[in-house]
C-alpha cells in the first residue's frame, strides 16, 4: 500500500482503504477502483494523497521523480519557498506541485 499524490493519481487506480472528505465522511469505499470524475472530487474536498494499491509500480515510479532533482534545482526551489512555513500543509503541497511541474517541462526539453 502506497499514499500518493492526489496530482499522481490516475484513472484504473485501486484504493486501499476508505477515502474520508475532512469531516470524516466516507467518499470512496476500500477497494474501489478511481475514476476522473472521483480524482475531480478528491480535489475538491481539499484531499491532498490516498493509499492505493500498489499496481504495476505506480507509487515506485513518483517516488523516483523526487529523486531526481540536482542540486541547482534544489536550490532554486528553496530559493522559491525562502518565506514560506514548510510545515504548512498547504505549501507542502504547492511545492510537490512545483517541483513535479518543473521536472515535466525539464522532460519536455530534453526529448
């Protein structure tokens, strides 16, 4: 089992375990397989990851993207959160995403 990213999720996912909203309801029953429209919903109760099974290496394949950054991109992304309260979940989050989008667009250049 594997918590990922609700931006890593994807479509045929299998989740491990009940998705709860905020308040503790539950969304998504265990063993339910992700649609887009759930991963839409997701997003808009604020859920930020969700255990999965791991199929086929998925949680493997987003962990190896974290590890991949040199050490001028860490740099510049700590230069970019200089101010920010890292224990905020919230710019957590926001700097998974930058950084996942930086790795994308560097991808998109190299090939």
């Amino acid at each position: 089992m594997s918590s990922i990213s609700i931006e890593d999720l994807e479509e045929g996912m299998i989740v491990k375990g009940e998705v709860r909203d905020p308040r503790g309801r539950v969304i998504l029953e265990t063993n339910s397989v992700l649609t887009v429209r759930h991963i839409k919903t997701f997003k808009s109760w604020g859920i930020t990851a969700v255990d999965v099974c791991d199929v086929e290496g998925a949680a493997d394949t987003v962990n190896k993207d974290k590890n991949v950054m040199s050490e001028e991109f860490k740099a510049e992304m700590s230069a970019l959160f200089r101010y920010t309260n890292p224990k905020s979940e919230m710019v957590r989050e926001l700097f998974k995403l930058c950084v996942k989008r930086r790795l994308n667009r560097d991808k998109g250049k190299v090939s």
